[in-house]
C-alpha cells in the first residue's frame, strides 16, 4: 500500500505580514517552526517502523524549513525540487496582498480558467502551475515506496492530491482543495484494486 502525505508548510512571514507569497523566501515565525516540530512528531508516529520513506520538498525556504523539521523525527534527508514551489505571482511577490488585489484580474466564471490572464507580469496562470507540479509528481509517484511526504503549499496542494487521483489537468478548471498552515492530507492507494483514495484532508490533528 503506498500513502502520500501532502503537508503544506506552516505560518510564515509573510501570512503575519499581509505579503503576497509566491516564489517570494518567506520563512516560517516562531509559531510556524513549533507547527512544524508537531507535523514531524505527528509523521513519525503514523509511519510504522522499518517501512520505506522518501521525504520531498518544495526549495522555498518556508518549506525547507518543514522539510528539516520532518527530516529530524524520520531521518530522511529531503529531496528538493523547484518544481513544488508555490504558484508563481510574478511582480507581486513580497508586495503587500492589497498590491495585488487592487490589479488582480479573476478567472471567468465559465469557460477557459486555467490559462487566464491574470494581469500580473510574470504570474504563472494556473495551467503552467499544474502543469510542473503533475511533471513532479510524475517522477515521484514512479518511485515504489510505501510512504512519501511532500512539504509543499496551499495552492500547490491541489495539483500534488490531484496528480495522485489522476485527474486530466484541462478537469480542474473549477475544483480546488483548502487547506490551512501546517495541515497535513493524507491519500492511498489500496494494493488490490490499486484505487487511489483522498483519505484526510487538512487533519486537524497538526494546527
């Protein structure tokens, strides 16, 4: 049986700041380092013993700092891959949120979501977004382990659950997972059937 565990990093400065994320290198507060020490905890105690781990992370240093933290209770060391990181903002990143609010362009209710324009230079639109995260999640989903943590984000989220469940991107035109600070989505994939199943999402039992 193989479980993958989504775990999008805690509170970070910019969340306390009011600043646009992004690829911009926040790190985690205070608060957000103690999240982290708990999510590690919190990992170790649901991976038995003796089975294979394999620990990825986003290289942002919000989720690095995740990463380290689970890498101290499973003593794993982190695989970084860029393509992780946070939804691209361009130009917005590290501006204050109400920067990009009073520019940002939103998604039309109907029709072609993904590709839109949202205004912003150098904004990812969603569909590049998805489109790296799913290349990621290719390589690591190739790989026969049994547990595999992802330190990522919120908006990446999403895309990482549902490159798991193998939906067509061109299918997320509207779906979207949420997730707080230092929650923790849980999916599996049964051996059997081989059914992948989206079994947690956001624990509570991490906040």
């Amino acid at each position: 049986m193989r479980t993958l565990y989504v775990v999008t990093h805690p509170e970070a400065t910019h969340h306390v700041n009011g600043l646009v994320g992004g690829w911009y290198h926040s790190e985690l507060t205070d608060q957000g380092l103690q999240a982290a020490d708990r999510i590690g905890a919190a990992l170790a105690a649901r991976i038995p013993p003796g089975e294979t781990v394999e620990l990825y992370s986003s290289d942002l240093r919000r989720t690095a700092q995740t990463a380290q933290a689970i890498t101290n209770y499973l003593g794993i060391p982190a695989v970084v891959d860029a393509r992780l990181r946070e939804k691209s903002y361009g130009i917005a990143e590290g501006k204050p949120q109400s920067w990009l609010n009073v520019r940002f362009r939103t998604p039309p209710r109907t029709g072609e979501r993904l590709c839109h324009n949202e205004g912003i230079a150098g904004a990812e639109t969603m569909h590049g977004f998805a489109t790296r995260i799913y290349e990621a999640m290719d390589e690591i989903l190739d790989k026969p382990c049994e547990h595999q943590v992802i330190s990522t984000h919120g908006g990446a989220l999403t895309f990482v659950a549902a490159a798991f469940l193998r939906l067509p991107i061109d299918a997320l035109q509207h779906m979207r997972l949420r997730a707080e600070p230092g929650g923790i989505t849980v999916l599996r994939e049964d051996d059997y059937f081989h059914n992948r199943t989206l079994v947690e999402l956001n624990s509570a039992l991490l906040q």
